[in-house]
C-alpha cells in the first residue's frame, strides 16, 4: 500500500517567469524566496510554496492551460485583491460574491490559469 501523505508543493508551468513573478509578487502581494532552480520563482505561500517554472511543454499547443483544476488562494481581504487585480487589466472570470467560504472571486493568470481567492 502506498504511504503518500498529500500535496506539499505546486508548480505552475508559465511562458515567461519573470513576467509571473511580477504578477505574482507586485500584484497578488506574495513574496519570493530562494530558488534552487534558475528557470524558476518559488513563492513563499502557506501552507504549501508555489513554484513559477519556465515551461517544459508547449504551453500554446492546448485552449485553456489547468482546465478543470482551480487553484483555492486564501486571503484576508478578496474584495480588496479583487479591486488590485481589476485595476491591473486582470480578468475577473467569477465578480467577489458570498461564497461557501466567506467572500470569494476568481480571476485568471497571465498564462490563464484560473484561480479563486477565498476569505476562508
């Protein structure tokens, strides 16, 4: 039987890493911290880091990258990011609402991954 405990680490395969480090830090507000990988960023999230890759695959070769995962971003104040994020030109797929966990939106990545931010 196999003994796998469950996620402790993500990665999301992007076109261009810097341009996804800047999002990710200058606009979603995470930090960065150090990578032993030079093709990548690894974000100092909670309770598992989030790894920014250069691509391995052909990114463009599919219509929509992720399709059917969604990525769960917790959050103190989603109506605030949701404001961030809009007036960076982010598309908001999902406007801040009440949802099972508090208050929720769900945008879309430079690269489209689809992601919700959640007050949990």
């Amino acid at each position: 039987m196999t003994n796998a405990i469950g996620p402790n680490f993500l990665t999301l395969q992007v076109r261009d890493v810097e341009r996804a480090r800047r999002f990710y830090t200058e606009v979603i507000g995470f930090r960065e911290t150090e990578s032993k990988v030079p093709t990548a960023a690894v974000l100092e999230t909670e309770p598992i880091k989030i790894a920014l890759r250069q691509a391995t695959v052909d990114l463009d070769s599919v219509t929509e990258l992720g399709w059917g995962v969604v990525l769960w971003i917790k959050a103190k104040d989603p109506d605030g990011l949701a404001k961030t994020v809009a007036d960076h030109g982010v598309t908001i797929t999902k406007p801040p609402c009440d949802g099972f966990c508090g208050r929720e939106f769900q945008f879309k990545d430079p690269d489209g991954y689809e992601l919700t931010v959640y007050e949990g």
